[in-house]
C-alpha cells in the first residue's frame, strides 16, 4: 500500500490530495482557473504540513493527466514530475474522466446522488473544451469504459446508442452547455465537479499493479492540438 500525493489540475478546478492506502486523508481545492500556478505548489505545502509529513514520506505522485485545459495540464504535469524526480518516486497517470465519474460513484455511494437505477445506469463525464465542444466518455455503473475519450460537438444526436437505456448522467464543467441539446428525458444532470479525490481508489489500484510513468518523457493527455490565437486587447 502506499501514501499517494494526487493532483488534478486539468479544468477550473485546482485541487490536490493526500491518500493513504486508497483512502482520502486530506484535501485542497479552489476553482479560480486563474490561479493555478499560484496555488497548486502552496496546497502541496499546506496538506503535508498538516499532516506532520516530509515530502521525503510520500510512496508517490498520481496526476489527473487530461483530457482537460492545456495550460491546467501543464501545470500539474510540471510540479508532478518535479517532485517525482527530486523525491525519486514513480509517477501514476490517472484518466481525468475516469476519475471524474469515481466522484460521481463515489457521491452516489455517500447518498448525495440520486439514481434510480445505479445497474442501468450510464455516466457521461465532461470536460469543457471551449465553445460547444466537450471532452467526454461514457462509463459503466462500474467504471468500465463504454467508449473512448474523444472531443465532442454535442448534438441532438450525440451518444444516442446510450440514451434510453437507463439514465443517462452527465456533469462536470462541460454538461450544463449541453443539457438542451441532449433534450431527452432519460438525460439527467449532476453537479459533479473534477477532484483529486476522484484519483484515490484508482491511483492506488495503478500504483499496486506498476504502471507508473517514465517521468522524463511523460506528457499530458491533451487530445487536441494547441492552438495561439492573437490576443483582442490592445497592449499599445
């Protein structure tokens, strides 16, 4: 078993954990996107210092590693990877939509999410890719992938083999844009938000199986290209 660091910064939410042996111990979160690089090396700081632990304790380093925001990626692919290296310890690549839906599983378990049929059930993680596109997946009451992630103009029409079936869940911070375009009454959403508590259980189980990443060459999931854009606002 292990004592894991977990880190999620792939959407508006900042947010990192301290798990022991897949449990949750502490957590530290903020959903100002802006201010990642501020906040994510401080909440590392403060969730070992509360904890009366030197980074030299930590087993290892779990990472939400996309799809997600480019730049949010890149900022907790670099401190991941820096303290992996330094510390000499492996590094975990979770699915970030993988571990969105353990957050809905997860909320279901503690009766926070209601769902009629939990064995019907299909969840349908999101993660804004900007204007009407998402990043999404679809899931199974177990966690078991139903499709691969991919990005998505979501449509009247998009994961129409799913719907009907049972409910259909989806959330994250890409859902709300799509709750009237996917107009369907087994459509249902949830306020289900990305969370390095979504990484626990599977950074554990990833951990206790080896696969860790080569931390020199790992990059984050991004699944589109990068794209500059000029900026609007006059700087002369």
């Amino acid at each position: 078993m292990a004592l894991l660091l977990c880190i999620e910064t792939g959407t508006d939410t900042c947010s990192v954990a301290l798990a022991r042996n897949g449990k949750l111990i502490s957590l530290r979160e903020n959903t100002d996107e802006r201010n990642h690089a501020r906040d994510l090396g401080v909440f590392v700081d403060e969730i070992l210092r509360e904890n009366n632990l030197d980074p030299e304790e930590l087993d290892g380093v779990a990472l939400g590693q996309g799809p997600g925001s480019y730049t949010g990626l890149r900022i907790g692919a670099a401190l991941a990877k820096g303290l992996c290296y330094g510390l000499q310890i492996p590094l975990v690549a979770v699915n970030s939509l993988e571990a969105l839906t353990s957050v809905a599983l997860e909320n279901y378990e503690a009766g926070i999410l209601e769902i009629d049929n939990i064995d019907e059930a299909a969840f349908c993680p999101m993660i804004d890719a900007r204007r009407m596109e998402v990043y999404a997946q679809v899931f199974d009451s177990r966690l078991h992938p139903l499709t691969a992630p991919d990005a998505y103009v979501v449509g009247p029409d998009s994961f129409a083999e799913w719907i009907g079936r049972g409910e259909f869940l989806i959330f994250g911070n890409g859902a709300a844009k799509c709750i009237e375009t996917l107009n369907h009454p087994h459509v249902k959403y949830a306020e289900v938000n990305a969370s390095a508590a979504g990484l626990v259980r599977l950074a554990q189980k990833a951990f206790d199986a080896g696969r860790f990443e080569d931390i020199a060459y790992f990059e984050p999931f991004y699944l589109k290209d990068f794209v500059v854009t000029r900026s609007k606002k006059k700087l002369f």
